[in-house]
C-alpha cells in the first residue's frame, strides 16, 4: 500500500540534546516508504526508535553544516543498522567537503565493518560560505589514503553557473542544494518531486473499443495507437492532466537564506531554523542564525505553503512544558513568524511532529 510524503521531527534544538529535545534531525518520508534524512545530530538513532520510522528504511542521508548538532550521530546510526542487519543496499550520503573524511574516520578508527554499502557525495564549498576567520584555524578536509572496506568512491559536487549544487535527479525526483551563510559551510536542500502522469480516462478508451491491458501501456509511455475499430487514439485525447509535483525545502543553520530564492519558489513547506526571537537579532546575526521573522519573510518571498520552524535555543521550552514563571516557550517564535506570514501558515516543529505533504491537485 503507497503511503503519504511526510515529514517528522526528530530533533528541534539547537547546539545539544536535552531530556525533551533531539538536536536536528528531520526525516522525509516518500510514498514507497523510504526515508531521507536531513541532518543526523547525537542521539538521532534513539530518536528514530523512539518514532514510528524504521531506521532502516534510510537509504539517502544529507547532512547540512559539519556542526557536531548536525551529525555527531551519524557513526552511531550507521553502526547500529549494522548490527541489527536491517539494512540492504547502498546508503548514500550528501554532505559539504569533510563529511567523508570524518565517516570514514570514525569507522575505521572504531573498526567498524557494515552490513551494508556506503557512499558519500560532497559538496564542493564555495568563498561565499566562509567565514572570515576560516583560514585562522587550518583543518584537513580531504578524507586520504584507503576507502573503509563497505564505501564506494563518490562524487566531488561543484555548483553550476548558477550557484545551485545538482545533486540528484532520477525519473521521481530532483534534489538540488544552495549555500547558506553560517559559522561554517552550510547548505539548503530543495527536494522536488517531479510531476506525475495524468488518469487514463478509462471510459472514453472503453466506449472505443480498447481493452485494458498492453495498449493501456503504450498509450501512458506517450505513443498513439489503433484502437480495434480503425480509429487513431492521442495519449492527450485519453490522458488527465499531469498531476504537479511537491517541493520540499529543508534548511541548515543561517544567517543569511538568500540564495535559496533561485530553487525555492511556491515550496510546499519551507523547514527554516528560527534559534531566537525577533528582539535576540543582532546576536542570532553573530551566530550565524535567523529570527522567526528572518524565516518568515524568506517564506513570503518564496510563496511558500507552510513554514515550519525548527532548531530552538535551549531557553524556548515545548509548547505546554512552561513550568517556572521566567520559563519562555516556542510559542514566543511563533507568533513572531505569524506576524508575517498570518495564522495557519506557521508550524512550530517539536520532537516526533508528522507533517504531511499531500499531493498537489492536478
Ligand atoms: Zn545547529
Ligand atoms: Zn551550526
């Protein structure tokens, strides 16, 4: 049975997990049942048992920014499907320049063998993502010498002239990445789902006579055919309109969002951090971080259909868990980015929160 795209939460914060918040981690589920993960902070495998997802169901992981609350969880992750032998098939990841030295580091320091095949994609880093004081601080990024014996070799991306990293497109999908300003390399990824073929109208192909079956085919892989009387069938006579695909945009931290306005227009749901409120700007700024109002207005721009927020600092408690008098909750957040947006176009992300994205009317 196909299943609905959704989107769950298994990480809202910022910076480190605590008792009631995962450090960011946000799963998209397709209507196959498989799951692409969106960042992969500490502890984002209990989190994944904890929901209803199957961590083995994973097979395409993105990690945004090399933050430790962006994928300290990812050798945890990738060993305990392991070990549980789960998974089949290959496990491809996307990440900036240094995410494949750092997994195979861990794996191989931990001499820890898969179950399963690896790959990993990098995104080439551009002048433009760094900060100024990145050359202070000289690091290796080039993961050298062997492979881990389960990886496969994988791409270098580059942007196009565009500025926009390419980084998949099969017959169902198209996923592309943009930079984004942090304390570090950070990416954007958009995922667009490409349109799918209109309904055979069944009954106009019965009262001419052509049966189910084979033709029914030909006429969807676009050829016109005979129908038994003579007559000349055009798969536009007998094909509905093509249903639209959705798009999906799943932020890492950001202070600065802009480039997303080449890939982002009329977005189903925009997934953008909001780690302070509107009044904590100048240091959200200094961070590299947004204000739900930075989210917000970003979201208007692109015509989004709901913009979710997401990576909290500590001090906004869930919604309903304010206990001491001083004690703020996201709600603060919320309001803020509705006050751009309007009411029923906000969502406040919080830990295990599904999302659907239903189809788009064709
Ligand atoms: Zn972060
Ligand atoms: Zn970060």
């Amino acid at each position: 049975m196909m299943s609905s795209m959704d989107l769950t939460f298994l990480g809202t914060a910022s910076a480190y997990p605590s008792p009631t918040r995962g450090v960011s981690c946000t799963a998209l589920k397709h209507e196959d049942g498989s799951i692409w993960l969106f960042d992969c902070g500490e502890g984002s495998q209990i989190q994944l048992m904890r929901s209803l997802l199957k961590a083995s169901k994973v097979n395409k992981i993105f990690i945004t920014h090399l933050h430790g609350d962006h994928m300290f969880g990812l050798p945890g992750l990738m060993c305990t499907v392991s070990q549980n032998n789960q998974k089949t098939g290959q496990l491809e990841l996307y990440g900036p320049h240094g995410l494949r030295r750092f997994i195979r580091c861990s794996l191989q320091l931990s001499r820890s063998e898969l179950t399963y095949n690896y790959v990993v994609h990098e995104l080439q880093v551009v002048e433009e993502q760094l900060p100024a004081e990145w050359n202070t601080w000289t690091v290796n990024h080039d993961a050298e010498g062997s492979l881990h014996p389960n990886e496969h070799p994988g791409q270098q991306i580059s942007p196009d002239e565009k500025g926009v990293w390419n980084l998949i497109e099969d017959d169902r999908f198209v996923v592309k990445a943009v930079w984004l300003k942090h304390r570090i390399p950070s990416f954007g990824f958009c995922v667009e789902e490409k349109p799918t073929q209109g309904k055979l109208n069944d009954a106009m192909l019965r009262s001419m006579g052509v049966p189910p079956g084979p033709l029914y085919g030909k006429i969807k892989s676009g050829e016109t055919i005979m129908s038994p009387t003579g007559e000349e069938v055009r798969p536009e006579d007998v094909l509905g309109p093509p249903r639209p695909g959705r798009k999906v945009i799943i932020m890492g931290d950001t202070a600065d969002s802009s480039q997303l306005m080449s890939v982002g227009l009329n977005a189903d749901v925009l997934v953008h951090e909001a780690t302070l409120e509107n009044e904590l700007l100048a240091q959200a700024l200094q961070n590299g971080h947004s204000t739900p109002e930075m989210a917000a207005v970003l979201g208007k721009s692109l015509n989004v259909g709901k913009l979710v927020l997401t990576h909290y600092s500590q001090r906004y408690k869930p919604l309903g868990a304010v206990t001491e008098k001083d004690d703020k909750s996201v709600s603060v957040l919320l309001e803020q980015a509705e006050a751009v947006l309007g009411k029923g176009k906000v969502i406040c992300a919080e830990d295990f929160l599904t999302i659907p994205i239903p189809p788009r009317k064709a």
